[in-house]
C-alpha cells in the first residue's frame, strides 16, 4: 500500500515544514520532501504523527475488563476514530482472576489482526494501591507487592504488560520497581498518600512518572510537595495529564507543562461512556452516572472520563495555552519515548510507521491512516 499525502504544513519533531509532501510505501514514511510548485492541490492542512493514548479503559459502552467477544475491537476502532493510532487497554483494581483473564484478553488481541488502533500491550492500573486516594477503585480489593505474583502477571500477558501503576508508600514497593524495571516494564505511581520523600525514593528505585497527575496522589503545599511536586521538579518524571477541563483547571494544566513541557503526556483515563450519551455506567464494579460529560460516582467522586485525545490536544491549547506542536507532541512523541517505541512511532519521520492524521487549523480532526491504511471516521 503506497499512499502520497500533501499538505499545508506537516509536524515533525523539528517543528513545522511548510508545503510538504509525506510518501508511505508498506506502512513506513519512505519520503518528506517539499511539494512540486506546479501542484496546487493538499490532502491536509496540518499533517501530524496520529496519537498514542497509554491510559484508556473503556469507550463506545465497551470497557477492558468486559468478558466479551470483540469488546477491544470495539475499543480499538473508538480509539482510532479520535486519531489514536496505538493504546494500552488499562485494567482497573478488580479480583485478582479477573485481572487476569482480562491480561489473557489484551494478550490475544494484540496478536489478532484487527482493525483499528493498535494496542502495544497493557497496562496494569491496580490493584496494588493505598486507600487514602482511592478514586474509583474498590480498596478492599487492594493487595500487597508481591515478586512471585507481579512474575506471574506477565507470564499470564505473555510478556505484552507495559506498565505498572503502583503506589510507592506501600510495604516491598521500593523492591517491585526494581524487578519491574529489571524485566523491561515502565512503574507508574498513583492512587497514593506518598510524601515527596517516598516518591524521591521510588523515582530513585526507577519508577517512571505519576499516574494522572495531579489525580489521586498528594497535592502540593508550599512546605509539604508532595507526589505533585516530585513530578513537577523531578526531570525523570514523565507525568500522565488528564486535560478534560474537569479533573484539572487550566491553570494547573498550564503548570504542568510550563514545568514539564518535554515531560507530560496526555491520557484519556476514559471509561465505557466515552462516547455515550449521559446515563448509568459502572466503573470498577460500581454504579456510576455521567451528566453533562462528566462520569461520577453516588459519594461525587470522579470517576475515569470520557475526553477522547484529540480533545485534549485540543483543550491544552485553547484552555491552557500550549503551543499546537507541543500539545500534539505530548499526545504522540512524548508517549513514545517513555514507552521507548520511539524509533518506529510518535512522530514523523523517515523510517517509522506511516500512522499520520489529518487536521484543520482548529486542531480537528479531519482524516486518519493507520501504518499507511486509511480509517473510517
């Protein structure tokens, strides 16, 4: 499949290339090069890197942990109709089978040859947190670190777990994060009481950056930091950001990546009702309503989102006041590189894989192709 696409301006982790044409030929970027003057015509106006959303439960009333046949395809081809072009299906603080079979699931379908957005594998989001910033997870189900069990979780995803979320005051965690990093997994902490000083020391140990930051962790205080104000000031922190305008004001957001520009990522953290019209969902094994967008528990609690990425590109730009390649970068590059895929994706270049989207000037999106094949939107 050989595809020719021209456009207005193309993103590429140099910046912008006015008037460029990208050529794709069996789904890696064979050519960048300027547009022939006597060509009039664009496919595009911005011709971008299609995003990577590392944090996503759930959307079109699917969710990952849903025992059914074709819930990820479902998943994927959600996803891809927001401009994602690669995922982690993330599961939540469930019992420990149930974790499992859905790491079998995730397993099979990274190896089946749907269509859609291309999951690189999961993401484990419990059960291994501290009550005190539960959110939406159920902390009677909430276990100790354990080697011999975080083993047989990976051998169960045939080695595709990417990431780990755990929170870093908990007994043994210190130990966890080491063997994790020693078997190639990215730790992320969260849904945590830590102290500035824990976090230190797990990022020390190699952990990786701070689940939805800012969500679920402690804040920061002028004379207490915190797990915010680790990550902020921590340079090997990657921070997950939720930029849905309801779990962060713009100013915060605006903080993040003022703070850690070359550092944040854009998450989803979305749900089943992504998607949806507002109703009764359940998250984590609770009944939950979303009203206006916005997924809540009974107590008023948060509970995950239902932001596809491509508005929170949007958002950081037009809430918060990210230049349009930085938002873009942070839901594509950014994800990449703390995944350490960055050699074949997250940006637009010659020799990686051919997954680009089209958008206008307002950042919306306009067409998608995946490996060099075109998505339905």
């Amino acid at each position: 499949m050989n595809v020719l696409l021209r456009a207005r301006r193309i993103l590429t982790e140099q910046g912008w290339l006015d008037d460029h044409q990208l050529r794709i030929d069996g789904g890696i970027i064979a050519a960048i090069e300027p547009i022939p003057a006597s060509v009039a015509a664009r496919d595009a106006e911005l011709l971008c890197p299609a995003y990577i959303d590392i944090h996503v439960h759930g959307g079109s009333g699917v969710d990952v942990m849903d025992d059914e046949p074709g819930a990820l395809a479902t998943l994927a081809l959600h996803k891809a109709r927001e401009g994602v072009g690669y995922w982690l299906p993330t599961t939540v603080t469930a019992p420990l089978a149930q974790i499992e079979n859905a790491l079998r699931r995730i397993a099979q379908h990274c190896q089946s040859e749907s269509i859609g957005a291309i999951a690189l594998g999961s993401y484990l989001e419990g059960p291994y947190f501290t009550p005190q910033n539960k959110g939406a997870h159920p902390p009677e189900l909430f276990r100790e670190l354990d080697i011999a069990e975080l083993d047989r979780l990976i051998d169960i995803s045939q080695n595709t777990l990417r990431v780990v979320a755990l929170a870093p005051e908990k007994p043994a965690a210190l130990a966890a994060i080491q063997h994790l990093k020693r078997r190639g997994i990215r730790v992320m902490l969260g849904h945590s009481a830590a102290s500035y000083e824990q976090t230190l020391s797990a990022f020390d140990a190699g952990a990786d950056g701070l689940v939805h930051c800012f969500n679920g962790m402690t804040g920061l205080h002028h004379r207490s930091p915190g797990m915010v104000g680790a990550g902020l000031t921590d340079k090997r922190a990657w921070l997950e950001l939720i930029a849905d305008g309801h779990h962060l004001h713009p100013a915060v957001m605006n903080l993040c990546c003022s703070c850690a520009t070359s550092r944040t990522i854009l998450i989803t953290d979305a749900m089943r009702a992504a998607g949806m019209p507002d109703g009764h969902y359940d998250i984590c094994g609770y009944a939950v309503t979303m009203r206006d967008g916005i997924v809540r528990t009974a107590s008023g609690s948060l509970a995950g989102s239902t932001l596809a990425l491509d508005a929170a590109v949007r958002n950081l730009v037009n809430g918060a006041g990210v230049a349009a390649e930085n938002a873009i970068h942070m839901a594509s590059l950014h994800p990449a590189r703390m995944l350490g895929v960055e050699r074949t994706l997250g940006s637009i270049a010659l020799g990686k894989q051919g997954s680009v989207i089209a958008l206008d000037n307002q950042l919306r999106l306009q067409k998608s192709w995946i490996k060099g094949l075109a998505v339905s939107l």
